[in-house]
C-alpha cells in the first residue's frame, strides 16, 4: 500500500549511482581513502530491496569500469526492524551479492541508534570502526521521522501543538483504517530562543525566525538528529543522499498553513529539507539541491569532510543526474507518457524504454503498443524487442506483484516467433509465480509451435485440472486435434 516506484526505479538508481561515484571519485588519491578498506554505503529504511537491487547492479558496472575498480565497497540494507531485513536476507535476486561479501544488512534506528553492528560480518560501524568515508541514502525515510512545529508571527516564534481528534468514539486505537477518521487540531502556543538549548539547532531557528513573518514551519527534528548521529559516526566524512517529499528552499517555506497527514498505508508530512541543508552548512560541510523543487520528490545531498579537490566530482554528477533532470522529472514525464502510449510508434516505444533503463514497470505498460505494433515490425526493431526482452528481466527485482512479469515476457518472445525462448522464460514465471492455468496454456502454446505435441497436451490437460473452464486451454484442443490427424 505504501507507495515506493518514484524511489525504486532504475532510473533514480542510476542517478545515485552516477551521484555516489562522482563523490568516491572525490576522495580517490588523497590521504582520506583508505584503499586497502571498504567504502561503506548505507540505506536508510531500506524497506523493499528493489531500489538496492537496482543501485547495486548500476554502481558496479561503473565502478568495474573504472580506475577505481579495486577499492573495496560495501552495501549495507538497513531497517529500523529486523522483520524487513530477515525477508531480504534471503531474497534470492540479493544472494550473488552477498556471497561476494558485497552487501550486508543492520538493523539501525535512524535518529536514535550512534553505532550501525552489521549482521553478516559482525563489523561495527561507528567513529573508531570506519577507516573511510561514509555514503548514506535515504529515500521517503525523513517524513517519517519526528518532526516540530512552530508558527512565526510578526517575528515572534510559536510552538505549534497537535492534537487528534475524532467526531465519534473510536473503540479499538488498532485499527489502521483509524488515521482516516482523525482530525488534526492545532494550538499555537508563545517560545522562546534557545529552545532546544543545542546551538546547531537554535541557530537554525533563529535564522527562520529573523527570515520569515507568518507561516507554519517544520522543523525536522528527527532528520537533523540522523543527520548529527551519521556525522558523528562518520568521523565528519559524509555523503547524505536523500530523496522525499518536501521544501529544499526558503521561498517555499513562507506562507505555509499548519502541515496535515498524508495517508498511503502508514501517514507521513511534508520535510524541511533546507532546515537540514542549513544543518550541514553551518558544520562546515555543503549542501546540493536542483534548481527547481520536484513536484513528488525532491533530491538533495549534504556533505561534510576535506576530499583531497574539494567536492568537483559530487558535484558535477549531482547536477547532471539530478539538477538537469532527475528522478521527479522522470516520473512526471512517465506519467503523461503512459497515457500515449497507443499513439507512439514501435520505434518510439523501444525508446522510451532504453530511456527508462528497462523499466518493468513501464515494459509492462507499454506491452499492448508494442503487440499491437508486431506486424509493422522491421528487422532492426524485432532485434531491439528481443534484446530488450533480455535487460527487463536482468534488472527486474521480483516482489509479490500482480502484473506476472516474466509471463509477459515470454508472451511477447512468442509473438516474436521465438517459442524456445518464451518456454525458457515460462519456467522461469512458474518459479517465481507458481504453476497456474495460463502458465500451463502459455507452455503449451509453445510446446505446439515446436512441434512437442505430446508435451503440448500435458500442459493442456493440466490446465483444464486447474481451471475445467479456461477459454485458453479449451481454444487449443481443435488445433492439437488437427495437428494429430496431420
């Protein structure tokens, strides 16, 4: 229910690669890198494995390009709940990376936890167990976070208290449908600077308060505790990428009423991202955002250490990957994309999704067009199907979905005129989905252009036991009937 394909696709994977080499890059050379050691990279909130799957496969075809090819690099997946983790410890599209010792897992609080203890290595990490810089991402984490509330009004600050309230009695505080039914109720209450008696923070809210008149301001206060844990832990050589919903500039942050609850399967609010940018520049590090703010999400990057050239790299990838055109744009154009697909050619079809890196996703949206369009296929664009049918699965990291992928694939390789290779790949999806009706029909159509008949009658007849009714199975018994008599 939780939404998650902004932030696991393999575009933004690419983008943070690009982003994460640009600042190993940085430190290469210099007395700060340590060669002999690995590179930690930290997910935060690592909840469903695809995006590290995808960041994971594009970062090392860059780093195995590279001169870097032989720093050592580690992956860690991290939840606040071994529940998550346990699942993907034994995901099978995870284990080649694990057995390489590639890729480890922690459970680890994000602003709570000062130490990450890696469950396959045992390693701690923390200021006296990190010979290197750290990388950490964050993706929809922060807006899940604490956060306060303070209201600015003619210069004086407020506190901004809630309270949840319902028009009717609620009688079990359980049920997750309850969020629904709340009201959020506010107060406004006078404060006073310091209020958190913490320079770094008072700092910042003292800048809003002399910056800004009247609005209602977040203060993400569970992000900037990561933030100061991650420093700490670090040793101060940090790349925070984080990718969510909210205001990385101060225009934006003028003029706000008092924030509500987002519902999508657990709640979340709007985060402060400049509050958090401030945070870093003010401890002697640099923060990044685009241009322009993204409309379902917006990509910054803080950054502390002294790389031996300063932040060149980061930076030149971090405006290329995410300044130019990153994971924001990319969904908002998808969106107004699939909605054409029946009026784009074979051509641009095969386009948009060499674009995309082969996304699932939109291979799965874009599968009628491109049957649709078989008949006028040249040479040149079956070739592109059959090569793209290939790169799809190479980058599809399998969940419980709906949308049986690896079944549509080997349609489509049928389609193709490439029957051996659409029942390699309907073996596949009865592995991963189990056996059923259509995947019985779909080997046994197949079996029949190969000329196994025997073959095509068991799938046949195993769908029929399945499903006595299944208008698929029952359309092939005359052409297995004919075939006999042939």
């Amino acid at each position: 229910m939780v939404p998650h394909y902004v932030t696991s696709n393999p575009w933004i994977a690419n983008a943070y690669a690009q982003v994460v080499f640009g600042w190993l890059r940085d430190w290469c050379g210099g007395p700060g890198l340590d060669p002999t050691q690995p590179v930690y990279f930290v997910e935060l909130g690592c909840g469903s494995g695809r995006f590290a799957y995808l960041f994971l496969t594009r970062f090392f075809e860059l780093l195995g390009s590279s001169h870097l090819a032989g720093q050592p690099v580690r992956y860690v997946l991290s939840d606040f709940t071994e529940y998550n983790l346990d699942v993907l410890r034994s995901h099978p599209a995870l284990q080649p990376f694990v057995e390489a010792g590639l890729l480890d897992f922690a459970r680890y609080d994000a602003g709570e936890d000062l130490e990450l203890v890696l469950s396959q290595s045992g390693q701690r990490l923390g200021p006296e167990g990190t010979a290197n810089p750290l990388a950490v991402l964050a993706n929809y984490v922060f807006d899940g976070l604490p956060q306060d509330a303070f209201t600015l009004r003619a210069g004086r600050l407020h506190e901004t208290l809630t309270t949840l309230t319902s028009k009717e009695r609620q009688p079990d505080l359980e049920d997750p449908e309850l969020l629904s039914r709340l009201v959020l109720e506010w107060k406004h209450r006078p404060a006073s600077l310091p209020y958190y008696g913490e320079p770094e923070l008072d700092g910042i809210l003292a800048e809003y308060a002399q910056d800004l008149q009247a609005t209602t301001l977040l203060f993400p206060l569970g992000a900037l505790r990561c933030a100061q844990n991650l420093a700490r832990l670090s040793g101060r050589r940090l790349l925070l990428l984080s990718g969510d919903k909210g205001h990385s500039r101060a225009a934006s942050l003028a003029g706000q009423l008092p924030p509500g609850l987002a519902l999508h399967g657990s709640f979340s609010l709007m985060v402060n991202l400049h509050a958090l940018g401030r945070w870093f520049v003010r401890a002697g590090g640099e923060f990044l955002a685009p241009p322009s703010e993204g409309v379902t999400l917006n990509v910054v990057a803080g950054l502390l250490g002294e790389p031996p050239a300063g932040w060149v790299e980061t930076r030149l990838a971090f405006e290329a990957a995410i300044g130019r055109g990153g994971p924001d744009d990319f969904y908002s154009v998808k969106k107004g994309i699939e909605s054409c697909y029946a009026a784009l050619s074979l051509d641009q079809l095969l386009a948009w999704l060499r674009l995309s890196g082969f996304d699932h996703n939109i291979f799965l949206g874009c599968l009628p067009s491109l049957l649709a369009r078989l008949p006028e296929a040249t040479e040149r664009a079956r070739q592109g199907l059959l090569a793209a049918v290939d790169r799809v699965w190479e980058g599809y990291f399998p969940l419980h979905e709906p949308q049986r992928l690896v079944s549509r694939l080997a349609e489509l390789l049928l389609a193709l005129g490439c029957p051996q290779r659409a029942l390699e790949y309907a073996h596949r999806a009865a592995e991963l989905e189990g056996e059923n009706a259509d995947l019985a029909v779909l080997a046994a159509r197949c079996h029949l252009e190969l000329g196994a008949l025997e073959a095509a009658r068991e799938r046949v007849a195993a769908a029929l036991e399945a499903e006595p009714d299944h208008s698929g199975a029952l359309d092939l018994l005359p052409r297995l009937a004919r075939r006999r008599r042939g």
